[in-house]
C-alpha cells in the first residue's frame, strides 16, 4: 500500500473524536449536592457539567428516582451558562424550591415528573 492511500485511514480515528465531541460525549458531570425527597421517591441533584476547555462550567439541576446514578446529559430542571451557587430544599413530597447566586439561566422549568419547583435568588 503506498503513503497515499493510508492517508484516508489515518484520518478515520480524528472523524470519530470530532463525531463523538459533538455529540456531547465529552462532557463530565459532577455531583456537587444531592437532596432526597420527603416522601423517598426522588432526588435533587445539582451539579457541574464540564464540556471540555472551549467553554466555562455550568451549574445545573436534575431530578433522578432515589438513588440513581447522575446520567450523562444536562439538567432536566435548571441549567446556567456558567457555574453559579445552588442551594436545594424540598417544601413537600411534589414542591422543590431551588435558590442560585447569579441571574439569567439558559434553562428554568416550573414543572418535572409532576415536581413544582420554585426559584428563588440568593443574596
């Protein structure tokens, strides 16, 4: 085989990096804090997500069935450009009240798996 042709092989294993990286796969999640519901039956997780050295931190919040793992994608509940301090209390079993330090989240639902969740901001 002569130099010309490896050259498409060789470019086979950057395609795949560059498929996987946009595909959101080189993202890491970090646990930061996790709150149980009262009635047991769900888990509060605020975290942060890393998507590697082109963009900043995000702080974000996701609900999981008790004592299941952080899954690997964003926040189902509140997502921030960048990374802010999250505080979490449950005001009962379907009512989650979540408070952040800084203004303007890219992502802010009112309603998860039948969870009401309230914002509030910290001083």
């Amino acid at each position: 085989m002569n130099a010309t042709a490896c050259k498409p092989l060789l470019l086979l294993p950057l395609v795949g990096l560059l498929t996987s990286c946009s595909r959101g796969w080189a993202c890491a999640n970090t646990e930061e804090r996790r709150v149980t519901s009262p009635d047991g039956a769900w888990d509060a997780v605020a975290f942060t997500r890393d998507c590697g050295a082109t963009t900043d931190y995000s702080s974000q919040v996701t609900l999981v069935r008790r004592s299941r793992s952080l899954p690997d994608r964003p926040g189902n509940v509140l997502v921030h450009g960048h990374h802010t301090d999250i505080r979490l209390k449950w005001l009962a079993r379907d009512s989650l009240n979540i408070t952040y330090s800084s203004a303007n989240p890219v992502r802010q639902e009112h309603l998860v798996e039948g969870i009401a969740i309230v914002y509030g901001k910290l001083p």
